[in-house]
C-alpha cells in the first residue's frame, strides 16, 4: 500500500485535497505494518531489523514528500520569523513531519536486544525509554511489542504470561525495571 502512495505522489498532478487525505493515511499504514512486523519478529528468531529498516526509509521518504507538496518553502524563513508558522493551521501535524530545505537524515537508532545481562541494563532501560517509552507518537500496545521485541532470555520470561494491552504495558516496564534496577 506504501508503494502505491509513492507512486500517487510521483506522478504529479494531483489535487491538494487528495494529497491532503492520503497524507492523513500514512499513519494507519505505519501503525499496520509496525504491529505485522512485530507479531513476525515475536514468530522466529530471525533478525528482521533491515526488513523494517527498508520500510521505514520508504515510509519517512513518502512523508517527506507529502510534507513538501502540502507545505512547499518558498523563501527560508528569516531568523524573526516562527518556523512553524505556515504549519499552524493543521491539526494532523505531527512533529517528525517537519521538513525544510537543510534537512539532515539521520541514521536509524537500532533497538538494542536485551538478554539478562546486567552490564548492559543501563544501556538498554536509557535507550528504550528514549526511543520506545517516552516516544509519544506511540500507543501502549506499540511500545510493548517493542518491548517484547527486544527482551531475550528470562527478562522475556518475566512478562510473557501478560496478555497485550495498553494497561500491560506499564506493568510490563515495571517488572522489567523493578528486576534490573535493583540487581
């Protein structure tokens, strides 16, 4: 489906509102294809990060241009102007949707795999709770098949009987973290 909205916007020649509404999409499309992949990579021990790697690339690329077709720069703004003053009026936008004329691509932060190793705790809790737990743009459900994506070993044995939820998510973390923290 992905594929289809790339090639949509690499024709050319569309109507703003039809850029608009398959724009507003691209999140349910994110949202599908991240709990498929996540469900896969829970089935086998097969490493799948270049999978989902390639896919985000596609995805961010498409929102990028989605961004620059619905919110093109004409001039760069003036150091007193507000950078997000042409962007006020949509109540869709969210913040990785940003583009401007001197974007950076950055290279993509792998989830480190956590395997009852108390060395490496601190490395991991800092690193999950920067990219996963404190990630707003993701629901509770999202983060915790994240979470089980990455534990390994008995850190995964100790949430495996919780049943996938919003409200499990939290206990899941705390489980995790009461364990190690304390280790």
């Amino acid at each position: 489906m992905l594929s289809c909205i790339q090639n949509f916007i690499e024709v050319g020649d569309q109507k703003i509102n039809e850029i608009q509404v398959r724009f507003n999409k691209l999140p349910d499309i994110f949202n599908r294809y991240d709990v498929a992949q996540s469900e896969l990579e829970l089935s086998d021990d097969t490493d799948h990060t270049g999978d989902r790697e390639l896919f985000e690339n596609q995805y961010y690329q498409v929102e990028a241009k989605f961004s620059e077709l619905l919110h093109p720069v004409v001039d760069p703004p003036s150091r007193h102007s507000s950078p997000r003053s042409s962007l006020s009026g949509n109540s869709n936008h969210t913040p990785r949707s940003h583009t401007s004329s001197t974007h950076i691509k950055l290279p993509t932060i792998a989830l480190p795999a956590f395997k009852d190793d108390t060395c490496s705790w601190l490395h991991f809790r800092d690193t999950f709770e920067a990219l996963i737990v404190n990630n707003t743009t993701l629901s509770n459900v999202q983060k915790f098949h994240y979470l089980i994506a990455s534990l390994k070993n008995e850190a995964k044995d100790l949430i495996s009987n919780l049943q996938i939820t919003n409200e499990n998510f939290l206990v899941a973390w705390q489980l995790v973290t009461q364990c190690y923290n304390n280790k």
